[in-house]
C-alpha cells in the first residue's frame, strides 16, 4: 500500500509531482505576464518608439495565451 501511494504522488518515474505553491506560482506568474502584455498593447505609438517596439509587435505579444510564458 505505502508503495502504491508512492508511485502514485509521481507523474513520470523519476519526476516529482507538482507542489500546491508551484502550481500557484505559475498562475501567478500567467496573471502577471497577462498583465503585462496589456500594458503594451495599451501603450500609444509615441511610447512603443521610445522602447524600440513596433505596433505589430506589441500586438502580437499582447495576443499570446497567458499559458504562452516566455522562457526563462
């Protein structure tokens, strides 16, 4: 039985399973790049150029997934 509740907390051999303050720190971290991304796209032309940004990049950055998180 002790076996079995130990493979069981295991997604891959070899791999631990996910924590609860993991978990939360990606959605954490999703909410705030989402965030971020508002911003950007929020941003007029004027600032855009002043960070080297070009409108369409902004927007394409802006439609990304809030799971699509930049590496690291």
């Amino acid at each position: 039985m002790i076996a079995e509740k130990k493979h069981a907390a295991r997604i891959l051999p070899g791999v631990a399973a996910p924590t609860v303050p993991g978990v939360l720190g990606v959605f954490d971290r999703m909410i705030n790049v989402a965030t971020q991304r508002r911003a950007l796209s929020e941003l007029d032309d004027a600032a855009l150029k002043d960070i080297g940004v070009s409108r369409f990049d902004a927007e394409t950055e802006a439609a990304r997934a809030p799971w699509d998180l930049p590496k690291r």
